[in-house]
C-alpha cells in the first residue's frame, strides 16, 4: 500500500507541474472612491509624471478591458458615467481615444459593468459623463483632463490635474489569439481568432466526384476556413516481393492545395500520371488499381482539434481491350 501511495504521490507532482497556468486578469486605473464631480472633463488616470504610466494596461501581449469599476461616495449618484480608453500619441501628452464602455447610470457604493475594450501596454483608462465626471480628491494622485468629449478615434491635447485620482479600475484579460474578446470569460475559443464560440472540431469530407480518362476529381467539404492538400499514390503489384525480383512500383498524385471555404465543397483534379494509364491499359476490365488518396489540412493545426488528414482509397478498373499479358 506504501508504494502505491508513493506512486500515487509521484504522478499527482506530475500533474501540478505540467498543468498550464490559466492566465490570471489583471487590473488597471485607480481605485480611490468617487468624492466629487466636476462637468465637461474627459479624465484619465496617471500615477504620476513619468511614462509607461504606472496605472495604465499591464504589458505582455494584446489585452482586452472585460469590466470597470467606480465607488461612489456619498451625494453624488445617481450620475452617468463611461470609462474611456486612450493612448497616448506624443509628449505634448495629447492622446488617441480608442474606445469606450455603454453609458451606465452608477448609484452610492460600488458599481462594476461588463465591457469589451481590446487594449495593450501603456493605454490609460479614465472616465467622462455627460452630466459631470467622477474624481476623487488625493493629494497624491495625478490626472490627466481634457476639456470636453472625445469620439473614438480622436486625438485630444490632455493636461496635469494635480491631486486629482480618476476612480475607475478595469479588469484585464489576455487575448492571446488577439480577436478582441477576453480570454477568460469573453473567448470560449481562446487559440483560434476565428471564433468566440466552443472551438469547433474540424471534419474533412472527401469523395470521389468523377473518374475521368486522364484525371481523377475529388470532392472535399471542410466546416472550417482552412487550406486543403490533395495527395495520393498508386502502389503496385499490391503483393510485390522484392525477394521473388517483383519489385513494388509507387506512382504519386498531385491535386494542389486550395482555400477552402466552411461548408462550400471543393473539387481538386488530381491528373493521372501517364505511368497510372499505362498500368490501366495493362489491366483487364474486372481488375482494380487501387489509389489511395490523403486529403490533408494545412491550417490551424494546433489551434484548432479534429481531422488532419483524412484517408481514402478509389479503385479504377483495368482498360485493356483484349485479354491483359502480365
Ligand atoms: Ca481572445
């Protein structure tokens, strides 16, 4: 029993250890709490003088802003507010908005809203209200403020408005696949940009559509965006036995690469090589040459689970006309 406790040990270490860490959102802006109101002002937080600013979106990849929240102090809601992402174009501190949340009606304590905002390092996030803007009163806090409203887009010459905090803090999320929606609770397929949604599992469809004298054409259908390879090869005698002096003959088969689009079939050509209608010519009309085809995915193979390849035989009937000589 010890040793299997030990073993049991032993593998549970292997786990923690290999287990990815999930990505842990992070947060930007201030939180003091909201203790005055001031019309007409476009407010970003800054920790102070210095650039990147210590209160602006964390490093390391694109980002998107899930959440924000403002506290509220007393007599002051309920008063409209959105929070207001900018970056900052230059050193004369004027600054590119580059979004902003819904217009949302806070009340007294603590109000936190949904949003979807993509960001990445050093963006600053502030608040505006079209019947005053929230700050709170800090000594040691540094602001920047713009005289009225910006749309998204703009750029806005901003100035120091010292011993002011701006009280918005925004949660942060990862978006690795850079699409634009929070990897934590926003993306349900966080390797691929393709989707939002559960990834989807990719399936290859492929058959034969007609067998012609000189080609083959093969019918594929794919549920995702995605590049397609035909392959294949003709291998015969199918018994061949070096041994005995009969020595395998391998003839390959190229029907090129395509762009597929989900749901829309594509037919690739796949030529006969001339070595293929020789054999055909040699072979009676109740014998087959099998070939065996690869309909391969070239995109998205690690961001996407499913089908790879898929693998299918056609057997095409011999053409000789008289009795075939071996
Ligand atoms: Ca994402």
């Amino acid at each position: 029993m010890r040793k299997l406790g030990v073993l049991i040990a032993a593998a549970l270490t292997v786990l923690t250890l290999t287990a990815p860490a999930a990505p842990a959102a992070q947060s930007a802006g201030w939180s003091c709490v909201a203790d005055d109101v001031e019309s007409n002002w476009t407010l970003l937080a800054s920790g102070g003088s210095s650039y990147p600013f210590p209160h602006g979106i964390p490093p390391e990849g694109p980002k998107v802003i899930t959440a924000w929240r403002v506290t509220v102090g007393p007599g002051l809601a309920p008063i409209r507010q959105r929070l207001e992402v900018f970056a900052i174009q230059n050193e004369d501190y004027e600054f590119k908005k580059l979004g902003e949340s819904a217009l949302e009606t806070l009340v007294e304590g603590t109000n936190s809203f949904p949003t979807r905002i993509p960001v990445s390092e050093g963006n600053s996030v502030g608040l505006y209200g079209p019947e005053g803007t929230l700050f709170c009163n800090e000594g040691s806090a540094i602001s920047w403020r713009y005289e009225g409203a910006a749309a998204t887009g703009e750029t806005k010459p901003f100035k120091t408005a010292v011993a002011v905090g701006t009280p918005v803090v925004v949660t942060v999320e990862d978006d690795r696949d850079n699409d634009g929606y929070g990897d934590e609770t926003q993306d349900q397929c966080p390797s691929s940009a393709l989707f939002h949604d559960p990834c989807p599992s990719v399936s290859i469809d492929a058959r034969v559509v007609e067998k012609r004298r000189g080609a083959i054409l093969i019918g594929v259908t794919t549920n995702v965006d995605t590049r397609i390879e035909v392959r294949g090869e003709a291998i015969w005698p199918r018994w061949g036995n070096t041994l005995k002096g009969v020595p395998k003959r391998i003839v390959k088969l190229n029907g090129g690469i395509q762009q597929m689009a989900p749901g829309v079939t594509a037919v690739f050509r796949v030529p006969l090589p001339k070595a293929v209608i020789r054999k055909l010519h040699k072979m009676r009309p109740r014998e087959r040459l099998k070939l065996t085809m690869f309909v391969a995915r070239l995109d998205h193979l690690e961001a996407l689970p499913g089908q790879v390849t898929r693998v299918f035989a056609v057997k095409l009937p011999g053409r000789a006309r008289r009795p075939a000589q071996r």
